[in-house]
C-alpha cells in the first residue's frame, strides 16, 4: 500500500522500507509535489498506556542544487518544518509526536570531500538552529537526516559517487548532535550495508541501520513535553543555540571584519557524586541519572568575556518521579549550591516540578481497621486506627508504632519500610531553602519557571528572587483541585488562576515572562551578560558600535512621556544607554517606576526612572469570594505607592549584589500619603 500512488522510484529515494521495520505508517496530506508526509506509531508486542509512540516523518526529494549552503539547507529545513506544522494539526497527530525530517539532494557535489562535507553540515546546523530554535522546539524535531552524493575519484582516477548521510539528531541525548556516516553499498546489490563514521580513521566504528524506534531519552523527552517543559538535558543544547545567536547579534551589530566567534563556545560538565559524597565535575550517559535534580558546571565564551566564564545550573527532572523533591534530591540541590557558593559562581536553578515528595505505605492501606464510636454511625467519628494481631505481626518490626487494644493494636504511628516518603522530605526542604537564601546573599542566583514549580518548588524560586517565568509555567503552594476540596465547590479550573503569569508578573514575583524554553534560555544568557563572571569582579565591559560621547538625542518634555524613551531611545533618537542594551524588569509591577539593565560605553549598570504617566494597579478578583470583584486603583505619575517603594528597594538591593553601578534618574514628586496607601504600609 505504501507505492500507491507515487512514482516508482520514490519509494527507494524515500527509503520507506527502512520504515517498515519498526513503525505502522500511515500516510498524511503533503503540499509539496516532491514531499510525503507519515504517521508512524511504534510497532509492540504490549499494550502501551496512553497509546504507542509516534513519529511524524517528513520524507523529501531534492533536485535543487546548492544545498551545501546556508541559503540553500536554509530554504530546505524551512519547507520540511512547513509540511510538519500541517501534519501536526492533523487530530491523528498526539501532542507528544516526536517529528523527524529526511531528505534525499539528487545533485552531486563536486570539489568537496565528505570530511568537509560533514564539516559544513555542522557549521551550517548550529547556524540552522541558532535561528530556526523556536520552531524546532514547538515541532518537536528531534532528527534531521540528509542524504547526499559526493563525487569522487578512485585509485585509478575514475569518478565515482559516495554516498554521504548527514545527521543531526537528539535520539541520544544532546540536541540535534551533528554526525555523519559514509555509506557502504553491496557492489552487486548497491543496498546499504552499513553506515561508517566520517572522521574517525583510526577508530573507525561502522553499524547497520541507525534508524531506530524511541529509547528511554525519546520516552523521557516525552514526558517532559506533555507538562509543557523541555528534557532537562536539553536545557543543554538551548543553552548552546542561545550563546550562537547571542555571538551572531553581537557581531552583525559590530560590523567588524576583524572579529569572529571563537571556537569551543560551550561546554558542560555534570556534577556527579565521587566516593566520598563530593560533587565534582565529570559525565554520564545522559539519561542514567536515578534521582530527579541534575547539575552542571557549564563554560561558556560569551561576548563579554570570550575567554571563558563558569555558571553553575541546577535542575529538576522531571521524567523521575514528576520532578519531586526527595531526601537525596534535595542533598543534591543542597550540594551543588554550596559548590555555586563556594567558588563565587553564578548559579541558575532550572525548575520544573510537583514538590515535596509525600508517599504512602501502600502495604499497610488494605490492612488497617477503623474503631468508630457508633458503628451504626459513623458521622460521629472514629476513636483510632488499628491492626489485627495477625497483621500487625506480620509487618515487619518498626513499620507502626502501636499500643495494644481489644481490637488488636491501635496505630500511634506510620513509620512505614521505604525511606524518604515522610516527613524526612520535608526537613530537606527547609535545608534547601535556607541554602537558597544563603546563595542569593552571597552570590547571584537566577530561576528560570518551566511547565510548572509546586510547594517548596516555588519557595526556592522566591527566595532567589530572581525569576523569569514561562508563560505555561505556573508557581503554586497547592494544585486547584485540592482548593476545590478544601472549599467544597468547584471554585477554581487552572493551576494558572493560582500561580500563572497573570498573577505572578502583576504581583513583583516573576521579573520577566517568556513564550517558551529557547526564549527563557535567551533570556538568561541576557541576564548573565550584566553580571560579573566571580564574586567581587569588577562587571564586565563589552565592546560597543555606539559612541560612547555621542549626545543623548531624546529629550523629556513637560507633558507626561514614556521614561524608557529616555532610557532606550524611540525611533530616530538614541536615548541614556548604549543602543539596544537597555532591558526591563518587574514590567508588570509597582508600574510608577521603571527598573532595567543596560550598558553605558559598554559598561552593565542597573537603571531606576520615574514614570510621569497616570497608571494603574489591578488587584484581581477571589472567585473564592462570590462578592470579590476586581478592583482599577489609578496611581499618579512621579509619586511613590507601596508597590513601587518596595520594587524601588528590591532594585537597588539586586543591583548591590550583582556589583553593577545604579543609575537613578530622579524625578518625584515625593510619597503618596492618602489613607489607603498609608494602611497599605507606604512608612
């Protein structure tokens, strides 16, 4: 069924018999003449809870030649992420589908090896990432496989052709790792019969078909997707993709020949226990790890400083046990800060999680009895918990503590066999938070809020002070439903009604909202460019195409105006920073006054403005409360409100600890002194 309807030579340049093996397709509309679009769902011998995996696979032929550049594998990637956004809003599509694109380039390459071929691949890729990032994450490409044809000579000095396979793959961990492999066809066949690693001459390591159905890094990916997060391990090649691009702005707005991206841009480390419980930098095979918090000691050349710098990166796996703290979770957490604290590093805690681990003694749950006060009455109560003789004995010595009544044994306490389902996870979530307030007064901590924080989760994200949220990650104490429990209606539908970004970015918690994880890890390689790279480093000074003796071409009017006009220009005229440096904070807070990073003669400084605009605070409403409404408070311009007196102060106490110089543009009128400013703690 699969050669219906297609030229006979597409299903071997399509290589669709590779598919068979492992996947049930089924075929999807395609746009592009030269394009197929299918639907695989994994072969298995068992039912898999939630339905077998499936892969969207692209499958495409190109006559075009020059696809050996940016331009050309540009135009190419583009038209294969078209036919996947079309074919991922088909129902048949799961939310969680992996996606994978190949494409067969018919024209030979001349004047090329397959060493430099490989080469170009992945200087074309990082490039291809770095600008395609945000697209590539919401598809969920996690293979792009390229099959060209590099002419060549022979010993005796004929032509012949090579076929090269090109691979960019994140199947094994780290995203979208370029590879390639020369292809050794059966002279009488010419079918496939091994694929070979270009590069490696000594070592040559060669292997059957490569294409292979979803491993536990695929299955563990997919989990991280379905609560609106990405892999941790991924977090990896964001980071990478991130610092590409950051290079790429920094140079075009440059313009200097002279310069160009050192090489070696990025590396990581993970954290790992040595034998005497000392986390020190090593690897493991990315998805091994047993618990879910994972570390790493990540170098990167940034541009303000190519040389080198070191940032310590915390964070939940989601994939074990939902991303819940537990007793060696949290002395994982607790020892890599204490390693961020000790070498005066930066350190970024990546959180996605469902809090403090709370289990139950499943053994016990058939076996215990209930000793009510009227047993033709149970509303009115029970005296205790209890055990038979013969259960009790059964249990193994130390599981309950218990007294003996008529009934058997009386249960005073659950103790339960399995360590680190109590309370002892909660005594380590007051450890980690009192090490979280001790990193953010000794050296500067960041969060980033991915799919969700829940309980101590989001405790460690406020007492960091510094976060960024994502748009699908809400920070709560408690989810809706055990709300709506505890209230005895249905009052609430969202995580997001308690702790999304409607409530966090007004309230002065989140300092930053972003669509999704490519922009959150933006976002943080932009916070790090203002901060030192150790404590007590002088900040770092970035080389600048702006004047720094040019004039400040906006000008402040007597009429209200926009302050970061002023801070950042508008238009045609250049404002107080640097072009394109200045970055706001806290937007959605304490909105009379306005907070922001930016650079000055390339130098990172914390700005302070005053706004001169009427603005207003929205208190929501409590659907807890039929009679709550959501209340408009207007705040007139150049005067400090309660909101903006503390955000004025968490300012400047941020600015202090990050060691940047402060810019204060003064410009009020003075305090509000009204009674409802006065009951709201202005003094």
């Amino acid at each position: 069924p699969l050669r219906r309807n297609m030229r006979p030579t597409f299903h071997h340049l399509l290589e669709l018999s590779r598919l068979d093996d492992n996947f049930n397709l089924e075929r999807l509309p395609a746009v592009q003449r030269n394009a197929q679009v299918y639907l695989g769902t994994e072969k298995t011998s068992k039912p898999v809870r939630g339905g077998a995996p499936q892969v969207v696979l692209v499958r495409g032929i190109s006559h075009a030649p020059g696809l050996v550049s940016l331009s050309g594998a540009r135009r190419a990637l583009i038209q294969g992420l078209d036919e996947l956004e079309r074919a991922q809003a088909n129902p048949k599509v799961n939310a969680q589908a992996s996606s994978r694109i190949f494409l067969h380039s018919l024209p030979e390459i001349e004047d090329m090896t397959s060493e430099e071929v490989a080469s170009k691949f992945t200087e074309i890729m990082d490039q291809l990432k770095s600008k395609l990032a945000t697209r590539l994450l919401k598809l969920r490409v996690d293979e792009i496989e390229v099959k060209v044809r590099v002419q060549k000579t022979d010993e005796d000095g004929n032509p012949v052709i090579e076929p090269v396979r090109l691979v960019a793959s994140s199947m094994e961990g780290e995203w979208l790792k370029t590879s390639a492999y020369s292809e050794r066809p059966d002279p009488v066949t010419g079918v496939t019969q091994e694929f070979c690693v270009i590069g490696d001459h000594e070592n040559e390591v060669c292997m059957l078909d490569p294409y292979s159905t979803s491993n536990i890094i695929q299955t563990k990916r997919a989990i991280a997707r379905r609560v609106g997060s990405t892999y941790a391990y991924d977090f990896l090649g964001l980071l990478e993709v991130g610092l590409i691009r950051q290079w790429d702005e920094y140079l075009t707005d440059l313009d200097d020949a002279s310069l160009s991206m050192p090489s070696a841009i990025f590396s990581a480390q993970e954290l790992i226990e040595d034998e005497h419980g000392n986390l020190v930098p090593g690897s493991r095979k990315i998805g091994t790890n047993k618990i879910g918090m994972i570390s790493w000691l990540v170098y990167m050349k940034t541009p303000e400083y190519p040389e080198g710098r070191e940032v310590v990166f915390i964070s939940n796996d989601v994939t074990v046990q939902s991303g819940s703290f537990g007793v060696e979770e949290d002395e994982h957490y607790m020892k890599a800060s204490q390693f961020a604290r000790a070498h005066g590093l930066p350190r970024v805690y990546l959180a996605c999680n469902s809090g403090a681990r709370i289990g139950l003694v499943d053994e016990l749950k058939p076996k215990f009895k209930i000793k009510f006060v009227d047993e033709s009455s149970p509303s009115r109560g029970f005296e205790y918990l209890y055990l038979t003789d013969a259960d009790y004995k059964a249990l193994p010595e130390g599981t309950v503590n218990a007294h003996k009544v008529p009934e058997g044994w009386a249960i005073d306490d659950i103790i339960g066999t399995a360590h680190g389902i109590g309370v002892e996870n909660l005594r380590g979530s007051g450890m980690i938070a009192g090490e979280t307030s001790r990193a953010y007064d000794e050296i500067f901590t960041l969060s980033y809020v991915t799919g969700r924080s829940v309980g101590i989760g989001a405790y460690l994200v406020r007492l960091g002070q510094r976060i960024i949220q994502m748009k699908q990650g809400p920070m709560i104490l408690t989810g809706f439903g055990a709300l709506n429990k505890l209230l005895g209606r249905e009052v609430y539908n969202s995580q997001d009604q308690l702790g999304g970004p409607q409530i966090m970015f007004p309230n002065g918690v989140s300092h930053e909202i972003v669509e999704d994880d490519q922009e959150g890890v933006a976002s943080i390689l932009q916070w790090l460019s203002f901060v030192p790279k150790h404590v007590g480093a002088l900040p770092a000074v970035r080389d600048c195409a702006d004047p720094v003796d040019r004039d400040v071409e906006f000008r402040p009017t007597p009429t209200p105006y926009d302050p970061r006009h002023m801070l950042a220009g508008a238009g045609d005229q250049k404002g107080f920073f640097d072009e394109g440096s200045f970055k706001e904070y806290l937007a959605g807070w304490g909105k009379s006054v306005v907070v922001g990073r930016g650079r000055l003669g390339g130098i990172p400084m914390g700005a302070i403005a005053v706004e001169t605009r009427l603005v207003e605070q929205v208190i929501p409403a409590d659907p807890a409360d039929p009679n709550s409404r959501e209340a408009v408070l207007p705040q007139a311009g150049q005067v400090l409100f309660p909101d903006s007196s503390y955000k004025t102060a968490q300012a400047i106490r941020d600015f202090g600890k990050e060691g940047l110089p402060v810019m204060i543009f003064a410009n009020w009128r003075g305090f509000s002194g009204g009674s409802r400013d006065m009951a709201g703690g202005i003094l």
